[in-house]
C-alpha cells in the first residue's frame, strides 16, 4: 500500500499543477482580470494531491468552497475549469457557477459549494448512493474546521455512522475561518476527537506532508470499502491567502507556513534527498505544467458570455421519467 517512486512523481506533479493554476488565478484575481469570487487552497496541495493515490475512478469526491485543488487532482475537465473562472459559456458550470462551483460528473467530483457546512450532508448523500450502488465505491468529503462547528457535520456523521456508510470525512484544518483563529471558536484540541461521538476511527496528520496523509487515507479508504463504515481524518494545514487577500490573515503567521511549511518545498526535498527528482526534471515538469496553463487561461479569455436568456436553464432538474417535461 505504500506509494512507489512514480507514484510520489506524479502527487509531485499535481502539486505543481494546483500550486502554478492557483497561483495565477489569485494573480490574475487581484489585478482585476477575472470576475466573481475566488477561494484559492494555496498552501493545501498536499491534501487533494494525495488523495489522487487513495481515491479511485468510481468514487465520489465532495468538496466545501475551497475545492479547486481537488477538482484538479482528480483530472476534471482542466480547460473547462479555466472558462468557468472566466465565467465563459465553455466552462464546466456554462459560466454560471464561477470559482466556487466546479462539478465533472464524469469523474464524480462536486467541487464546490457556497454554504459552509453543506459539504458534510453532500458527503453522507454521496455515501448513501456510493452504498446503494453496490460497487464498492467509497466517498471522500472534504470542508474546513470552521465548517466543523456547524450542527451538518454532526447529523451528517451520525447517520453516516449509523447507516455504516463508506465516506471518510476529511476536515482541512487551515486554523483560520473568515475573522477567527480556531482557538476561539472550537473547543477540541483536534477536530479528529469529535470521532469518539460516533465511534468511528478519527485520525490526525500533517496536512503538508502527501506521504503521511495518504498513508492514513489509505487505511481509511481501505476500511470503507470493507464495510466498516465512516471515519475522520483531520489535516492539519494552513491558507496562505483567504479569498485572493490576505486582509484576515496575520502577515508573520503567513511567512511562518510559507517559508517553512511549504508542502510543495518540503516534498521537493524529499524526492531530491531520495534521488527521485533533480533540477533538470523538476524544471521539465513545471514547464509542460505552465504551458498547459496558459493553453487553458487562453481557452477561457476566448470564451463567450452566457446569455441572458439561458440563466434559468439547468436550475432544476428533469426527472428521469419526464426527460421533455421541464422544470419541477
Ligand atoms: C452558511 C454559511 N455561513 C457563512 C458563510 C460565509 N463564509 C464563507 S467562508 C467562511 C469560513 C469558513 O471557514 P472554514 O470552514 O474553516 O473553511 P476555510 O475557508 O478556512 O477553508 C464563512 C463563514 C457561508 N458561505 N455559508
């Protein structure tokens, strides 16, 4: 179950990815040159980037607001993704969902919602289908530690518990929500002990190192897919910027995760120390990733904008049943 040499290459790989398209979407957000709303994971790649080695194909990935690592970890439509920053028609939600709303049903992901704390439902409901499905699929369903403390994560885990659902709930404990730092809002040392209410395992790992953290997801992937059930695992990490600024976030403490918490810095050293990586390859992989940055950010500028009379298509459902039937 260990990851091999290739493997740590390619989380390396993802890492770069989502730090190089973050990077130049907070950019490109701060100078005004991309609409809506944005809710970078600059500093968390580590997370979803490990999780590309725990998770399969057939299984569902659901994330909070801050998503756009996982979306990309898990191969959705990378282009798509980039028309949808621009809120282009060609993107992935039609432009009408932007930064905050990333979903590829072909590769099961929902990367993205607003509500704070809706997550944890959406993961138990993604449980029950991966469940009733019958094909061993499991669940992984991703939301902050703020996201925590809302009365969802209890209900959505208790059932899951109770209906020995195969998700694990993964809390990307950054410390920080909109104004608060986690020592004033949460009461738990780790938000892993919250487990014992439901008796399911609750583990604790750095977030920032890719290797411990698929090293506990595997165990846990592992279980759910045996039936066992639910379980958390709590990743300790850290936002090196809120929504593009850093207005709510203390100027030190950013250094501090920043120089010496990088998880990208640190996991390039330690393919160097194992001898797995070295200048020349590191810098042939950032530049394919850079020039397939700049084919997608080129794909959204020539996008074109949703029109007016299309805003209140895909709103609703249509049943299955009903396929003509329009709205219900
Ligand atoms: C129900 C709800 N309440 C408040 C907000 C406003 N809001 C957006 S992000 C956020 C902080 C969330 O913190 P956390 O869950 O720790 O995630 P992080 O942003 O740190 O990744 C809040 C309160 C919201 N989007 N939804």
């Amino acid at each position: 179950m260990a990851l091999t040499e290739k493997d740590m290459l390619d989380v390396y790989e993802t890492m770069i990815l989502i730090r190089e398209s973050e990077s130049q979407m907070t950019s490109l957000y701060q100078n005004g040159k991309l609409p809506g709303h944005i809710l970078p994971c600059l500093g968390q790649e580590a997370i979803p980037s490990a999780f590309s080695k725990v998770l399969k194909g057939s299984d569902f990935v659901v994330t909070g607001h801050r998503g756009g690592g996982h979306y990309i970890a898990r191969g959705g439509d990378f282009k798509g993704m980039w028309a949808e920053l621009y809120m282009k028609r060609n993107g992935v939600m039609k432009g009408k969902g932007g930064q905050m709303h990333l979903v590829d049903m072909q590769k099961n992901t929902i990367a993205g919602n607003a509500i704070v704390g809706a997550t944890w439902v959406l993961g138990t409901g993604a449980g029950f289908a991966a469940k009733l499905g019958k094909k061993g699929a499991i669940v992984a369903c991703f939301g902050g530690e703020g996201a925590t403390n809302r009365g969802t994560f209890h209900e959505a885990i208790n059932l899951a518990a109770v209906k020995k659902l195969p998700v694990i709930f993964v809390c990307e404990n950054n410390r920080k929500q909109l104004w608060n730092d986690i020592s004033e809002t949460t009461a738990v040392k780790n938000i892993a002990d919250r487990a014992a209410s439901y008796d399911i395992p609750g583990i604790t790992v750095d977030g920032n190192d890719p290797v411990a953290v698929y090293e506990k997801a595997a165990k846990l992937a592992e279980r759910a897919r045996d039936g066992d059930g639910p379980s958390i695992l709590e990743c300790k990490t850290f936002k090196w910027t809120d929504s593009g600024s850093n207005l709510r976030l203390e100027k030190e403490e950013v250094e501090y995760w920043k120089t010496r918490k990088d998880p990208v810095a640190l996991f390039k050293k330690k393919l160097e120390g194992m001898k797995i990586l070295d200048a020349q390859a590191d810098e042939k992989i950032r530049k394919a990733i850079n020039e397939k940055i700049e084919k997608a950010i080129e794909f959204g500028q020539q996008g074109k904008d949703p029109l007016p009379e299309e805003a209140l298509e895909d709103v609703y459902s249509i049943p299955v049943s009903n396929k003509t039937g329009g709205a219900h």
